[in-house]
C-alpha cells in the first residue's frame, strides 16, 4: 500500500510532554475509529484563528498504530498552529486531515538509510526507527542529528537506548553551536558511492544544503528523499 487517500478526522489530546524549553511532544488518540498512517507521514491540524480556519502540517513523531499517534512540535512566538496547541487543554478533540506526504520508506525499498534532521525535523525519523526496528528490519540506519544547543537536543535517551539494543541503529549527534552546522559531517557516508537512500528533515536551508551536497557528489535522485519543514 503505498497511497492512502487522505481523510478529515477528530483526535483528543491525550497527553503532552515538555522535551525542552520550546518544544512538545503531543500525543492524540483516535475519536472514534482509526487513521491509517505510515512512518514517516505527515497530518495537516484544522483549527480556528481569530475566527478563520487555518491549517498547519505537523510530522507523526510516533510509529504507526491504529490508537494513537504523537506530533513534536516546536512553539513559536506568536505562532498560530504552535500557540493553539501550546494553549489546548488535556481532553479537546481536534480535526487533523491526512495522512499525507511522500517521506516513507516505500515498500519495495530495502536499502540502507541515512537519516539527516535537525530540530523537530527528528520527528518523523523517530517514527520511522522505531516502526523499522521494532519490525525486527536488519538494514543499516544512520541517523546524524543536529541542534543548536545542548538544552535543544531532543530523544537522546530513546536514541541511545535503540542503539544499544540494535546494532543495525547508529547515531551521531552535532551541535551547531559548538561542531558548526551537519552539512560539515556529510564525508562520512561516501554518497559517490553508497547504495544507501538519503532521507532529509528539518529547515529548508538544511534540507537544501543536503541534498545539494549529495547531489553534487553524485548520488542518484532517486535515492534522496525530502521533508522541509520551511
Ligand atoms: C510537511 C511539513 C511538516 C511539518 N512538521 C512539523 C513538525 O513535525 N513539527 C514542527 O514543529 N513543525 C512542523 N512543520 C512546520 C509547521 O507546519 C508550522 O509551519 C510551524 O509550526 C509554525 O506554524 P505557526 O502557525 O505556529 O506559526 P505561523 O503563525 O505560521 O508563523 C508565525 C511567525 O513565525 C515564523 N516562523 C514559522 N516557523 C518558524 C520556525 N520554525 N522558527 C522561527 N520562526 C518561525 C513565521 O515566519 C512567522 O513570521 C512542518 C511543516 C511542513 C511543511
């Protein structure tokens, strides 16, 4: 199944978690019935603004399942989306539509991954991790993870715990205020000559200086796969 139609539904926010300073970690369930959703997927949240409908993306963060699924979210000052869901109450019901977007691992693929993201753009890689691992999948996954600050770092304990207990799971984690940006850690993974697919989440400008580079050092375009958050 790689298409699934998207569809209007009602989550409740179950439970909300601060990870740092500004951002959250959202977890809704279902009301009633399910949203089928693949690692990786992303849902657009409908809410009201001052009187007008408005629509933000936000990345599931957690593996697939037919309860529940989590939205990491960065707030923003002032921020319509963000400041909605930092001010929702435990217990409202919220209209999502989805799933949408292309940042899975299509069925058919097997091949090693790559897996670059800065900020929340860790969301939709944690999904996939923990879906792929806990399916008991042996290919190679690399993740380089980066922040501006220590205080912004995000999962590390998962992180870690994933790595100790599946060799195939490898992560690298770089602070842009102290190692300079992640595009300075890309010589490692060899993309002239890896058979590995790219996968890529976070700002633009990250999004963009990656794929770049990849592309520069000669990897397929069909191997490098894309989620810019803008
Ligand atoms: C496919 C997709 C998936 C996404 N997934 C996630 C996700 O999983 N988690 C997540 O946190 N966001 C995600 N985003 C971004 C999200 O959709 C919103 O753009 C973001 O939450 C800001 O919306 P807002 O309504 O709070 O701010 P807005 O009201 O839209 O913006 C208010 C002001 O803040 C500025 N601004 C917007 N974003 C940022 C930022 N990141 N940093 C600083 N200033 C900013 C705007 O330029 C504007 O001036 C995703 C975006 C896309 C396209």
């Amino acid at each position: 199944m790689q298409f699934i139609k998207p569809e209007i539904f009602t989550a409740t926010l179950a439970s909300k978690v601060q990870l740092t300073a500004d951002t959250w970690e959202f977890d809704f369930t279902f009301t009633p019935g399910s949203f089928p959703y693949k690692a990786g997927h992303f849902a657009m949240m409908i809410f009201d603004h001052e009187g007008k409908t408005e629509q933000r993306a936000y990345s599931i963060s957690s593996p697939p399942s037919s309860n529940s699924f989590q939205i990491c979210v960065k707030l923003i000052p002032n921020g319509k989306g963000s400041t909605f869901l930092a001010n929702l109450p435990l217990g409202a019901k919220v209209q999502f539509k989805g799933p949408f977007g292309m940042f899975f691992i299509k069925d058919d693929n097997a091949a090693d991954l790559i897996l670059v993201a800065t900020g929340t753009g860790i969301g939709p890689m944690k999904s996939i991790i923990l879906d792929l691992l806990a399916r008991g999948d042996g290919r190679r996954i690399e993740l380089l993870f980066g922040v501006r600050h220590q205080q912004g770092l995000l999962f590390t304990d998962l992180l870690a715990e994933l790595s100790a207990k599946h060799p195939n799971f490898t992560y690298q984690i770089t602070l842009s205020s102290i190692d300079g940006r992640v595009t300075a850690y890309l010589d490692q993974f060899n993309f002239a000559k890896t058979a590995a697919h790219l996968y890529i989440c976070g700002s633009g400008a990250m999004v963009k200086d990656v794929r770049n580079f990849a592309l520069e050092q000669g990897m397929d375009k069909a191997a490098i796969h894309v989620e810019n958050f803008g």
